[in-house]
C-alpha cells in the first residue's frame, strides 16, 4: 500500500514509523517543517514527500495535524486526491472535522472517515513517536454512515499494519461527548489541580494519589485550547457535572453532615465499581 | 525491641509483618476481631496479644485504628503504658489525635508523637498488608516540639527495622494542609469525577488519563468520612481552590476566549513543571 501522512508530529511520526517498519508499504509524508522530513528520511519512516503529484497514488490518507490544518489541507489537496482513496483524520474531537470533510470527501468521489487513535504520549513532536504508540490500543473510527460495513471494514484492513488492539465505531456527537470526559477533563481536572497554593513543597507528604492525578497537568496548551474549543458544548456540559459532584461533598463537610458524606462517598465508589469492576482496570 | 501493635488491618497488619521479620522484635498486637489474631498467629506475624498485662513491655505502641478508636484504646490503656515507651499513631489527620494524646502521654509520662506513613493500598485490611508495604516510603512525624530532637531521633530509631525511605517532620496543621492537598483532595475529585452520566460505556475512548484520573474513585467511605470531616477546615479551602480554578476555565470556553483559556492552560502548565519538573515524576 502507499500512506500518505499528513503532519509528522507525535501521531503521524508513530504511523509512518509502523507502516514503514513493513517494505510492503510505501510512505509518503507531508510536514511544515523540512528538518523533521530530513529526520524521517533518516529514520527510514518515509520514503518520499507527499505532493500534489504523488498523492493520487495514496490508498490512505492520514491527516495528523491540528484539526483546522486538517481542513485546510483536504480543502487544497482533495482535486488531487484518487476516488478509491481513504481519508481518515487523526484530530481529538470529530464533529468539525467530520462536518467540513464529509462533504469534500463526497464533493471528489474517496472516501473519508474520522479517526482518533486512543494513544499519546506526555511530549508532543516527531522526536517522541514510536513505531509501537498504537500497539493495542483502541481506535476510534466516525463514518459518516454508521452502516457503511464496506469503507468500514476497508478502514480496518488499511489500518491493520498499525496493530491496533480494537476498533470503536460511533458518530462523532458520541465520539465528542464520550471524549470530553475521559480526556479534556482529565487535563482540566489535572491542570487545575496543581494550581492550589498548598502543592509547593508537598515532598514527603504525598503517594500515588497526588502523582496519579497531576500526571497530565503537564500538557500542550495550544493543542488543547483548540480541541476545548471546538468540544465546549460537551466539555462545559461535563465541568457543570463535576463542579455540581464536588460541591455537594463541600456542603456536606459544611454541616458536619456524616451521613451525607458517606453516602456521597459510597454513590462514587459504586459508579467505580459498575464502570470499571472493583480493582479499577 | 517489644512492640505494640492496635489494630491489625492494612496498616497495622504491614507493621507487623516487617517487624516480626526479624526474629529480634517481639511483636504484640490486639485486634477485635480474633479471625484476625489467629491469621496474624497463622503468618508468624505476631507472637502474642496485647493486653492491660504486658503492654508495660513495649518500647513502641504504633496506634492503627480510626482516630476516635486511638484516643479512645490510649485514654483506657495509659495508665498501663511504661514511662520509657513511645506511642505514635498511623492516623491520616493529625490534629484532633495530637490534640487528644499530647496530654495523655504527658499526664502518664510516656511519649507520644504523631505519625502517618505515606503508602497505603486500594483495599483495607489484614489480609491485604505486606511486610515490604513502607519500603522506601515516607514517613511523617509530628512531635509537640519539633525542637524535641531526642524524641524524633529515638523514633527513627524504632521504627529503622522498617525501612521508611524518608522522614517528614512537621506540626499537626502543617501535616493537615498538605495532606488535605495530595491525598484527600485527590480521593474526593476521583471519586466525583466517575459520577459523570457520561462514565457508563468509556470502554474503546478511553486511554490512561481516565484510568489514572479514577484510580481512587473505589475507596473505604467509612475511613475517608471521618478523615475528612476532622480535616474539613484544610480540605473545605482545598475544594474552594479547585473548584474557582475549574470555573475559570469554563468561562473561558463560555466566551469562546482562546487567550485566556491558553493562558490557564499554560498557568497550570508551569505549575506542575515548578512542583515535580517536566517529566513530572
């Protein structure tokens, strides 16, 4: 197969490096800047530039910049784009994504598909990615019909050399909603924890607690203003949810009101326990 | 040494078993439950129970109980208690217990000083604890004076068979502050976050944040009821912290302001890089 990879950051990086770990395939990569090209050659992750020439020949597209860029760039390219071709963008929300692409992808004749491999690192950047990030984990995949077997088994064969664990399909109001909680708040959440005056010098007075939930405080600030952005409706919805939860404990510790507080300790450990089984994997 | 131990769960139970690893300790515990004293007896944990008759042999009575059931077990058993011995507590809160034996201890002539190990596990109890739980973990010990250099360095002493990696010393208030911050804050915004309507069915978008954002969701009610509530005046401020933290972001998406949410983003950012450094750890 010949992938084109659109961004060779983190995400793209760890792609190009997994189909180019394989001589069957042919990668060809599109990045701003020439340098991480030059490391990519160096790496053998890619074996040339992607252009308006070249890209006809691409079985798969995988659009790995930020979600505008994305768009952007399919804007531009997609004359040059061959209708037997698959389009699937990597972006951490879908619904923006999807509405602009959906209808360039049928406007030219390929297909395209929202994509959001569920894997990360702490650093972003070419440098970091491995040709081994995706192994077993799950991708998200968002057609624009939910019944559309074919581009969605299509989807997984092309993507089979990444070696995902398990494929979730869904629209993207579910993809966006389902995100909003188990990541962008988990980077509010942490974000906004280590902002207490009290963190400074908590050397010798912390566990694995604390380490567990700062853990992404530590984050791409321009990355994650534009994914919260375009997520606000769900992510502003999940904030209102968990501001409401705290303050409830808050009210409760204001009262001295044991029974309320055991009970809301109690409701907390069960949604655990029915979500996630009682050791929490 | 001869040591005391009240109480055989997670805590008291690891206790046990790293001192009567080494066959020089004499280790002699009460618990009300005498399942547990059999199985302590079963693991060669213990060589005998603790009583009004021979706790005037211990060189250390390590409390290990809910506090109210520490200072309720001291109150009864001070008058037991030998001149030379030191008494410290494992409770998670240092103010109220400290309050209550600093007293005691000084009306009986004993020492008492505070303490709270750093370590811990998802689940309470005897059969859960290890001899090598508190290996390189740290230790905090709260005396009266903290000038009491003697006091303090006979506590290391004792517990040295232990193998503590670090020991914190500091006042009771200084110890509530913190700890309000790095474990019960945590245990509370862990535990509201999975109350999201949204948490049901993560499975397939959900990749270490959630995981580690929710680890101690699952927690003991009944433990971190009364912890919290001893401790509210540090925690109830803690939650004030976080939760106008919170509502700063929220704004920020709520009037679409990229700048000021980047802004927020990269304030936490900084925090956590100042605290733990990049990599967080």
């Amino acid at each position: 197969m010949t992938i084109g990879i659109v961004g060779l950051g983190l995400i793209g990086g760890s792609f190009a490096k997994a189909y180019s770990d394989n001589d069957e395939h042919k990668v060809l990569a599109y990045n701003r800047s020439k340098e991480v090209i030059q490391a990519a050659y160096n790496d053998k992750a890619i074996d040339g530039e992607l252009n308006e020439g070249n890209i006809k020949d691409c079985d798969l597209i995988l659009l790995c910049l930020y979600p505008q860029l994305c768009i952007d760039y399919l804007t531009k390219m997609a004359p040059y784009i061959c209708k037997d071709a698959m389009v699937i963008d990597c972006c951490g929300t879908k619904e923006l994504i999807c509405q602009s692409c959906y209808p360039i992808a049928k406007q030219y004749g390929f297909t395209f598909i929202g994509g959001h491999p569920m894997a990360g690192r702490h650093f972003s950047g070419y440098a970091y990615s491995t040709k081994t990030m995706y192994n077993g984990a799950s991708m998200v995949l968002v057609p624009e019909d939910l019944n559309d077997t074919k581009s969605i088994e299509r989807a997984k064969k092309l993507l089979s050399p990444i070696h995902f664990g398990k494929f979730t399909i869904c629209d993207y109001d579910r993809h966006d909603a389902m995100i909003a909680f188990t990541s962008q708040m988990a980077h509010v959440v942490s974000n906004a924890y280590v902002k207490s005056p009290t963190a400074k010098n908590h050397d010798g007075f912390s566990a694995g607690s604390y380490k567990d939930l700062t853990r992404v405080a530590w984050l791409n600030e321009t990355m994650w203003t534009e994914l919260f952005l375009e997520n606000k409706k769900h992510l502003i919805k999940e904030l209102d949810y968990f501001i409401t939860a705290l303050q409830e404990y808050k009210t409760a510790m204001e009262n001295d009101d044991a029974e309320t507080l055991k009970k809301l300790l109690a409701d907390g450990k069960h949604c655990k326990e029915e979500i996630d089984g009682i050791t929490g994997e």
